[in-house]
C-alpha cells in the first residue's frame, strides 16, 4: 500500500532522471550548445519521464531550438513545482492556465516579443542562416553556411505551389535530403529537382547517361508502381486467376515458370496500356526486366517500404497490390522526366513528376556531420513552411523568455481578477506563488543562453536580456575599458543597444541571489549618449549580423508564391463526423443539435457516403415522442430534421468511446463495411462536431463513459502521421467545451467551443408539447449561421466566429487557431462545410447497334454510348455539384452550378427556421 500511495514524481530517482535531462538540454541550447543527438538518444527506465521524453523527441526533431526550449521550460517547470509543496492539482491547474495566456498572447497583434517577416528573399535567408548558426558542432564555416542556406532556401521555394496549382503542400512529404560522406562539409553539395532514387543492379560501366523512355500523347511517362513481388517465387503466393489442374503432379509442373509466365503476360498488358516506368518495392524477375527493358520501358524494384510511398507521392496514381491484365487506368502516375545520375560510384535515378520534389545532395566530411545536419536542414525547411502561414520570429538569445516573464508579473500576476481565480479554484497567495515560479522557470531557461560565465540580467525597461563577462573581468578593466564596453553593448537578441535605455534603468538578475554588476549600477547613473554610432534598429542590425548572399531575380521573384500558398485551401475532399453523445428523453436537444449539423453540411455539398453520423439514442421512434419518426429544432416544428434520408451510421450502444476513435484513427476491423469508415487522405479536410454533456477535459459517453481531451489529442496526432487529414475543423458544444482542445498540438487544426472551461452550455427554448429542451444556445446560432451560406459562398470562418455573441449563447465561445496555419480571414466556411470534387472527362463515344438484322422491322437504331470517364484517385469518396472540363481536371465548389443542388434537402429559410 505504501508503494501505491507514493507518487511517481516523488520518486527520487525520478528527480534525478528530470534533473540530467534539463541539464542535457542546457547542454545543447544556444549557439554554443553540443550536439541535439544527446537529446534523441536520450534513455530512461522510468515509464513518467519516458513519456515526457519522448513527446519532446518528435517534438524537437521537427523544430530543433524549439524543442530544446519546450524541454528545458517542461523540466523546469515540472521540478519548480514539485519544491513549491503546494497541492499539485492547483499548480497543474495554474501553470496549464498561464501557458494558454502566454500560447494567446504570443498570436495576439500586441505581443512585443516578435517581429513579422516580410516577404523578401534577403528576410528568408536571414531566417535560414540565423537557423543553421545555432549548431556550430556541425563545423559550418560562413561560407558554407551561406551555401548550405541558399540551397535549402531554393529547395523550399521550389517545392511551394504556384498560384493555380491544386497538389497540397507538404515539406516533409515533398523536400528530400541524401547525405554523401566523405567530403568537405558542404563542398560539392547541390540541389536537385525531384527525387533520387538509388539503382541497385545497372552496372556503372554500362549506365546509360540519358534514357530513352516511352511517353504518351501529352508527353508524360505513364507510371505504374506494385507493392507485391514479380519475381516468381512460388513462396510469394500465386497472380490472380492462377490455378493448376488437380490431376497434374506437382512435381511435373514448374511452378515458377508458370508464375513467371503469367507475370509476363501482365507486363504485355502494361505496355499495351502504354506504362513507360514499373516501380516495384520488392523484386521483379530478370525475365520480365528484360522484357520491360526491350520495350523502353524503365524497371526499379526493391523499393523499400519507406521508398515507396514516396514515389507514390511522385508520380500520383495508386500502389497495385494484386496481378491482372486489365488495371483501370486511374491506377497509373505519371512522370514528366527520368534522368540517370551517378554519385561517388552509386547510381541513382532522378523522378520528376507533377508534384514538385527538392533532394538536397548534402556533402559531409564524416558520419556526425551528417547526424547533425540532416536533422537540422530538415528542421529549417519545416520552419519554413511554418513560416508561411505564421510570418513571425521571436526574439532570440533569451529575450524572449525575460520579455515573457515581465508579461506574467504585469497582467497576469498583478492583474488577475477573482473570476479567474475562482475558475482556476485557488486562493491569491497559492496563485502568485506559482506565477512567480512560472517566471522563475522562464529565466532559467534565459541563463541556459549564456556560457560565458558572467552575470545574466534583465533591464526593467524593455525587459531584454544581457550576458556580461564574469565580474572579476569587468573588475580588472579600467574604467575607459568599462565605458568602451558599455558604449558597444547589445542586448543578446542585438535589438537593443545599452545606450538607447532610459536615465536611471532599473536591472535585476535572472539568477536568484546574484548581484547586479556594479559598472551596470554606475552606468544607470550616467547620462547616455542618444546619439551614440552603435545605436541600430532592430531591423539593421539583424542584416548586420546576418547579412544574406546575393539571390538570383528568378529565386526572389518566386517569393510571390508564398502569399497564394498561405491563403488557398489544398485540399481534395470533405468529410464530416458529427457525434451525439448523450442517450435518454431528456437530452432530446442533443440529437436534434447533431441532425441539424447533418442537414446543414448536406445542404452544402457534402454526402452521406462523407458523413460518420453517430446518434447515441433515437429519438424519432421513442415511446415518448408524440410525433413518431420526427425530430424537431425549433418549437414552430417548420422542419423536420431526421427527414427522410437520415443515414445513421453508429447508433444506441455502438455510439462509444472505442468506436468514435477506431474510426477517427482507421483502426476498424476488416468486418465493418465502407459505409462506417472514415476513409480520408492527406487531402481531405474534416469537420468533427460532438455535442452531449462535458466537465473539464471530459465528455460523457452514454451516461457510462468519457472521452478525455488527452485521448482526443492523442487520436488527433494519429490520424495526423498516418496522413489521415489535411485540415480539421473541430466544433464542441458542452459545458466548459473549451477544455476538450485545450491539449491539441497536431497541425492545420482550428478548434472552437461553446463555453470556456468553468463555463454551463445552454440549452435555446423548450418544447412545450415534448416537455424537453429540443436545441442548444450555440449550435442554435450557428446554424442561424449557416442559414445565409451557398455551396459558391465566399464568406470566411472568421465571420462564423464572429458571429457568436456571449450576451445571445449566454457563454463565452472559444475559439483556437494557434495550430492552424492559414489565416481565419481568408479560410472559407465552405472549406470544411462544403465539398470539393475532381473529375477528369476523357471522351463520350457514340457506338451504333450493330444488331440491326435481328429482325428490327420497325427501323430503330438504338446507340449504346459509352462514356469513358475517370476519375481521379479521390473521387469516388467526393460529392458535390461538377464543373466538368474538357481534357483537364480541375477542383470546383460544390454547388457552384446553380439549380443542381435542388435536388437536394432545403433548410429553412430564417423566418420557418425562428417561426
């Protein structure tokens, strides 16, 4: 009992573990910081500190300094609290309340702490060298860090989608980095345009320096890519439709030349067809290679699983996995070009395929150098891109972290109200005792900077942060040598130069029990040189010190990219989850919220083959309801909501927590039909809307279960790395709603809740003949909102957030775009309400009867017309009104031809819908 009433955290080998790991992150932080491998290399035993290291692993392999940051902060945090013995749960409370004020006040317009970057390539190259400054173990002199800077830099402006293109943007997916060992760091490195696959059986003697490749009639290389094997072994199982007569000894039949036959018989097929590139992630027989060879068309097999998704993402189409002699054409890629390359005696094939593709050949002397700089280059692209979408920097060098500890002293310690304090339920004292620990951990996170030795302060002015020598250095200076020094001292973020402080600036010490340094104390006595030469702004300065290499008019006119690509939608497809929780009579408003979202996102385009409708209770055939196979939102009954074609697809007691992530993650068993799977791709943009009764960081499940807002974080990252979505728009209405997303921290989502945490959800009216409440206060108005929006409707989510008024929902709406990388001004409701759908029309062939002479007297040809259209590979899961091209494939809007969408289910219009 002992042992089950200690806490994990009061273990001290615990401790010690969080103390070794701050101390390694505050080994590698900053310029002068050692390699990040410690950190990644990082193990324990202890199951608490595996989980906090292994969410800050990913974490600082995507952003690098970041995550290095996010771990010093954590740790800090976690072992300040820990010596404030005070009870965890209101520490917990305040801290996870504070970093939400920080997380708001960091996006907000008045934050002082950052800067905005203009779109100019001189502003992203300064960005990308200030990026690979910070790891001087990768022993990167000026000039190769200005090399090295240039060509991440092309590489990422080559992968950014033009103004019209309508393939999504994804750096990870699409920038690509190939290490050589065994040169000058740097030295040789280069840039290529597409992706370098390595060939493994063309002899180097014999590798051709151009090829000779089969094209079509539009000049592409129409690709084929298999995941299963052609090698013929008969291990490998049998090709489709392969079969051996009973009676046939098997030891008279040669399996493998049978196999082998068939394979061949495909690849006949394949180039009828007209494919002039067969990728294979395993391995393809030399007979077929040497068919495939003679015919010109280009084999590479052994694809490695990682390869070959990849590729996939190259050439488009889809992966093959079984044998035939028949594929529908939707199935193939296509390439613009095949170019062989060698490097350093291996050879390697270029793909270069409509999605743009950036592999940076990066030169390394040895082995460390390239565990260092490939995680770093792959860190700056994804900043990069980050950067699209949010244009801002911080200030560095620990300014940041002071300007943030002043923030907290100032409004959120002295300014706290006793609303706040009754939401967070503690008491002023525990309250500021723990803001003043918050800020304590910032300013350790401040002196991690410096390794210098000398005193880190902190003006009281603009709360920057200045390194100084040790003071026994400062001490043996004369006093000409002290003024020289003062008069050239920056700030460690180099805005802010000692000279430009006011008369009499106040310091203090970032580390407890040190003193200010005298000459500091002198110098806030003497009258300061305004005009000092030294005196820069904060923008000069940042050219001063990092002055950018010339770009070519080319490159920097490619930058006006950037501003299409953070404001267009990428995505291909909708889909919708909507999630009624709640079971019994008198949560009749609940199932009537959830079928009015259902009718308002059919209305808009979306089908019900896209929509997972999830109804805990039915209410249309309750004993109680006085109007079987109804259900109403408005007490003027004007519309019945459960309609005629209500697809429910988990209802009663399949309405669960298990369920409700099974089918957010894929992770459904092979028994359960298409019809209640989510079958999203990385360009599908989800709306998720839940509705039932919630407490903070919880919804309840049928009265019996609960949904966490850890567990739906978790779900979110999942569907995440399985490329499950492109952008998610997540609506809650429940008490303290706002605490379901407050644990977020996957991209491209937008949250928004019904009330705050701490906060009631209110129901709008009641139904007197029911004797229930039949709709919610904030679903209410948001389908009052919705009323006014058209499939074709420009309006943004930024007015459908603004829509709602606290005095009308009776609550505070919440809403969180910090993790969302498009602006909300320009992001469009029909984004995420409405659909989106891509067909390619080939040809309409009109082909006369040929069966006239069987006995026809009347003289009537009947024509058979075949239409040979295609869809591209999403398609079938779209729906929506099409706008059809010939000869092209285009993305359009839902509803954008006007009268087709009669067809489907009007709502009411404003005055039926208020009675």
């Amino acid at each position: 009992m002992a042992q089950l009433e200690k806490l994990p955290l009061d273990s001290e080998e615990v401790r010690t573990e969080l103390e070794n790991l701050r101390f390694a992150a505050q080994s590698c932080y900053g310029p002068k910081g050692s390699s990040q491998r410690l950190l990644s290399l990082w193990k324990t035993k202890s199951r608490v500190i595996q989980l906090l290291v292994t969410s800050l692993q990913s974490f600082s392999a995507q952003y690098q300094e970041a995550g290095l940051f996010a771990t010093l902060l954590s740790t800090n945090l976690i072992l300040k609290g820990l010596d404030l013995g005070l009870p965890r749960r209101k520490v917990s409370a305040v801290i996870g309340w504070t970093m939400l004020q920080v997380a708001s006040y960091l996006r907000s317009s008045n934050c002082v702490c950052k800067l905005e970057i203009p779109t100019s390539a001189a502003w992203f190259m300064t960005l990308v060298r200030s990026m690979l400054c910070t790891r001087p173990v990768s022993g990167l002199d000026k000039t190769t860090q200005d090399r090295i800077a240039s060509l991440l830099l092309q590489a990422f402006l080559h992968i950014v989608p033009a103004p019209g293109d309508t393939h999504s943007f994804c750096s990870k997916q699409q920038f690509h980095l190939h290490p050589v060992v065994g040169n000058t760091t740097g030295d040789g490195s280069s840039l290529i345009r597409g992706l370098l696959v390595e060939v493994h059986d063309w002899d180097l003697e014999h590798y051709p320096e151009q090829l000779v490749v089969k094209r079509d009639a539009r000049g592409k290389i129409v690709s084929a890519l298999f995941d299963i094997s052609m090698a013929g072994d008969p291990s490998d199982g049998y090709p489709d439709g392969l079969h051996l007569e009973s009676d046939v000894p098997m030891g008279r039949v040669d399996v493998e030349g049978v196999m082998v036959g068939r394979i061949l018989e495909m690849a006949e097929s394949l180039v009828r067809q007209g494919v002039g590139f067969v990728g294979c992630q395993r391995c393809i027989h030399r007979r077929v290679k040497s068919y495939f060879e003679a015919q010109g068309v280009v084999v590479l097999d052994r694809l490695s699983s990682m390869y070959i998704s990849t590729v996939k993402n190259v050439i488009g189409g889809e992966v093959i996995s079984s044998f035939s002699l028949n594929y529908p054409s939707s199935w193939w890629g296509a390439l613009n070009s095949i170019t062989p390359m060698v490097i350093k005696d291996k050879r390697f094939l270029i793909l270069e395929g409509s999605s743009p593709h950036a592999t940076l050949v990066l030169h390394c002397n040895s082995d460390v150098d390239a565990d260092e700089l490939v995680p770093l280059c792959h860190g700056v692209v994804s900043v990069l891109e980050t950067s699209l979408y949010h244009p801002h920097v911080v200030y560095g060098g620990g300014c940041m972290e002071t300007m943030l500890g002043a923030h907290l002293q100032e409004k959120l310690r002295d300014g706290v109200t006793s609303e706040t304090l009754a939401q967070l339920q503690c008491d002023r004292r525990t309250y500021d005792t723990v803001i003043d620990m918050i800020t304590a951990s910032f300013d350790s996170v401040a002196r991690s900077i410096g390794k210098v030795g000398g005193p880190v302060v902190t003006d009281l002015s603009t709360h920057h942060c200045w390194q100084f020598p040790p003071v026994d250095e400062v001490e043996g200076m004369s006093h000409d040598q002290q003024n020289s020094m003062l008069a050239i001292k920056m700030c460690n973020c180099g805005a802010v130069a000692l000279t430009e402080l006011p008369h009499g600036c106040q310091w203090r010490c970032l580390k407890p029990g040190e003193l200010v340094p005298n000459v500091l104390v002198e110098a806030a006595t003497m009258e300061q040189d305004k005009g000092h030469s030294h005196c820069v702004s904060a923008v000069d300065l940042c050219f001063i010190k990092m002055k950018a290499v010339e770009l070519s008019g080319e490159l920097a006119s490619n930058l006006l990219r950037i501003a299409a690509a953070s404001s267009k939608s990428t995505h291909t497809n909708n889909w919708a989850v909507l999630v009624c929780s709640s079971r019994y009579w008198f949560n009749y408003r609940h199932v009537a919220n959830t079928l009015s979202m259902y009718r308002s996102v059919k209305r808009l385009g979306i089908p019900d083959s896209n929509i997972i409708l999830m109804l805990a209770d039915d209410m249309a055939c309750n004993a109680r309801n006085p109007r079987p196979a109804t259900v109403f939102n408005n007490e003027n009954k004007a519309i019945n909501v459960y309609g005629d074609d209500v697809e429910v697809d988990y209802r009663g007691y399949e309405v669960t927590v298990e369920n409700l992530i099974r089918v957010l993650t894929g992770r459904l068993d092979s028994s359960v039909p298409r019809s209640k799977r989510l079958l999203t791709d990385d360009r599908s943009n989800i709306l998720i809307y839940m509705t039932g009764h919630g407490g903070n960081g919880f919804l309840k499940f049928q009265d019996s279960q609960e949904i966490s807002n850890a567990e739906l974080a978790a779900a979110f990252e999942q569907m995440w790395q399985k490329k499950r979505y492109n952008e998610i728009l997540f609506l809650i209405d429940s008490c303290q709603a706002a605490s379901m997303f407050k644990l977020f921290y996957s991209p491209n989502i937008i949250a928004s809740s019904s009330s705050r945490i701490g906060e009631e959800s209110l129901s709008h009216h009641p139904d007197t003949d029911i004797g229930v409440h039949i709709i919610d206060r904030w679903t209410y108005y948001a389908l009052e909102f919705l009323e006014s929006v058209s499939p074709a409707s420009q309006v943004t989510m930024e007015k459908f957030f603004a829509s709602f008024r606290k005095e009308d929902v009776k609550s505070t709406p919440t809403v969180r775009a910090d993790l969302f990388r498009r602006s909300l001004n320009t992001t469009l409701v029909t984004d995420f309400f409405g659909s989106v759908r891509s067909i390619e029309l080939m040809s309409i062939t009109v082909l006369p009867n040929q069966d006239n002479t069987q006995g026809n007297t009347q003289g009537n040809t009947q024509g058979n017309i075949e239409h040979k259209t295609r869809h591209s590979q999403h398609s079938s899961a779209h729906s929506g009104i099409l706008s059809v091209t010939m000869g092209t494939c285009e993305h359009f809007k839902s509803g954008a031809i006007s009268g087709l969408h009669d067809a489907l289910l009007p709502f009411p219009s404003k005055a039926n819908y208020h009675g």
